[in-house]
C-alpha cells in the first residue's frame, strides 16, 4: 500500500521480465496468506441477487469508468489451475 501505482506502472513497462519473478512466488504466497494481508475491497462484487438490476448496480460504482472486468464462477481462486 505504499506505493502501488508505481509497483504497477513499473510491472506494466516491464511485464515480460518481471512476471516470472513477481507472478508464481506471490500468488502462492497471496493465497495461503490472504486472510492476514486483505486490506480493502477495490472491486465491484455481483452476485445472484443483484440479477436483473445490472445497470442500477452499475451506476453505484464511485469510480466511473471501469477499466477491467473479470468473471468467475467463485468455485475456487482464479488462476490457480485454470
């Protein structure tokens, strides 16, 4: 939570060399921990309540525009096997 805008900015420049490095390790790690390093949501999160009023929920987000989108089934951490 430092500095994590740069963290990505410097990944994005340079994703071909620092994804192995920073990709395997830390996802293994970011799972088996990720009850003590949760911090704060930054999603949007729908579930099946939330069926038919997409649009209203959408227009809840505080953000604006999107940027990314990921769908899952929520049956196991994505990723990991897929």
């Amino acid at each position: 939570d430092r500095n994590e805008r740069l963290f990505y900015r410097v990944l994005i420049d340079n994703l071909v060399e620092l994804m192995p490095i920073v990709y395997t390790p830390t996802v293994g790690e970011a799972c088996q921990r990720f009850g003590h390093i949760f911090q704060s949501s930054r999603g949007l999160y729908l579930s099946l309540r939330e069926q038919g009023r997409l649009r209203q929920v959408l227009k809840n987000w505080p953000d604006g525009e999107a940027r990314l989108a990921v769908m899952t089934d929520g049956e196991r951490v994505l990723g990991l096997g897929d």
